[in-house]
C-alpha cells in the first residue's frame, strides 16, 4: 500500500540480499512484459472528414494505424460525397475496423431523416462499417439555445438509428456535451468517444459526465496530418 497522503513513510530501506536479487529481476521482467503485451493490446487510429485513397489508407495501416472514423454525414445537412469512396478505400488499403460518424444539422431538423438518409447511403452503396458515431459539438454554432429541444433532436436520432440496427455511439466532451443538453443523460448507454487534447494515450484524464462513467475511445490530438490525409489521432485499450 502506498503511504498514507500527507506523511512521510519512515520505514527504513534495506538493501536486497544477492539471495533476493534474482526473484526481484524476475518480477521486474514480468511488469516489462505485462506493460509491453498491454501496449500491444491497445489500438491506435485516426478520424478524418476528407476523402482519401486506398494508398493513403495502406499508408496509414503501415504508421500503425488500425481503425478509422470517416465522416459521412455533414453538418450542412447532407451525406458526405467523400463517404463511400473511402470507406471502400479504408478497407482496401487494409484498415481492420472502419467506422462513420454523423454530424448532424440541427437547424435543419428532422432528424430522423438524417439518420434515414445516412443509413440508407450506407445500404446503397454496400459499406461496410462497425458503427455510426453521431458528433455532438459546437453548442451555440451547430445547436440552439434550448437545451431539452437539444436532447430531444438527439434523442430522435438515437431512437431512429436504433431503428435502423445499425450500433450507435457518441463522439463529444464534457465541454461540448454540457452546454447542448444540460443534465440529460439520455446518451448514456452508448459507447463514449470523448475529446481531450492532451496527447496522452489513456484515459487517466476522463471524468464523469452526461450519465457516462468510463469511455470507450479517447481523441487525444487534433493532428497533424498523416499521409496527406488531415486526421485527429485517437486510442482505445
């Protein structure tokens, strides 16, 4: 255990007998490779609102990067052209998991017809993705003032994408998420994508909020560009 906070630890330190010596190199090559097998484990990749070809994807593959988040909904309130190219790109280029988010126009409303409309882009064009991801940010730029008509649009596009059978989850931060909806925890039982650029591959920084306690994937840098693709650096354990 470790000391108590505020006092010193006075037990006196006594140095290892050569007996001791071995076992104590044993442990120390075990924590070296737990640390090294939990590096292993863990997955890097990137998110990226631009198209980008099946080259740029094996680059990206090459740089150690094993998933990618594409945009495929815009905020203007349309599907993005760039979408199924470089999905069908991504895993041509051999990126093992491929997601899309929706950044969704709330000034445009209907929702549920946004979510329809991605989904149905989706169908149309044969991708294959693991999740939609639905970008909640920018509170006073892409959302209005009333928080509960905020909760209500997203909720609208939870229960619609649900719907749809596709997996769902939210992209956001306590910052972003607060000021769009309040208290409401309506998003809660989807996975958390969460934004914190503090460059830091872990979640040692994340703090509950919205009804989420611990977070599925963390956005740890806001770039810079990989393979000439402008891309945000993500990680997940």
């Amino acid at each position: 255990p470790r000391p108590t906070p505020g006092k010193i630890n006075t037990a006196p330190f006594t140095t290892p007998s050569p007996a001791s010596q071995p076992h104590m190199k044993l442990l120390a090559a075990i924590a070296l490779v737990l640390s090294c097998v939990g590096l292993a484990l863990a997955t890097s990749g990137v998110d990226i609102s631009q198209g980008a070809s099946q080259a740029d994807f094996a680059c990206m593959k090459n740089s150690g990067m094993q998933f990618v988040v594409i945009r495929c909904y815009q905020s203007v309130g349309r599907v993005d052209p760039n979408c199924a190219s470089s999905v069908k790109n991504a895993r041509a280029g051999g990126i093992a998991y491929v997601d899309v988010y929706l950044f969704p126009c709330h000034s445009c409303g209907n929702p549920a017809g946004q979510m329809d409309a991605l989904v149905n882009y989706i169908k149309a064009n044969g991708l294959n993705v693991g999740m939609i991801w639905l970008d909640i940010e920018g509170p006073g730029t892409y959302w209005g003032s009333s928080q509960s008509a905020n909760a209500d649009f997203i909720g609208t596009l939870i229960s619609s994408g649900n719907a749809s059978g596709h997996k769902l989850g939210i992209y956001t931060s306590a910052s972003q998420w607060n000021p769009i909806v309040g208290g409401w925890t309506g998003g809660k039982d989807l996975p958390l994508w969460y934004a914190h650029y503090d460059g830091a591959a872990n979640f040692n920084d994340f703090s509950a909020f919205g009804g989420w306690s611990k977070p599925t994937i963390k956005q740890f840098a806001d770039g810079p560009a990989l393979c000439g693709v402008g891309a945000d650096r993500n990680w997940y354990p």
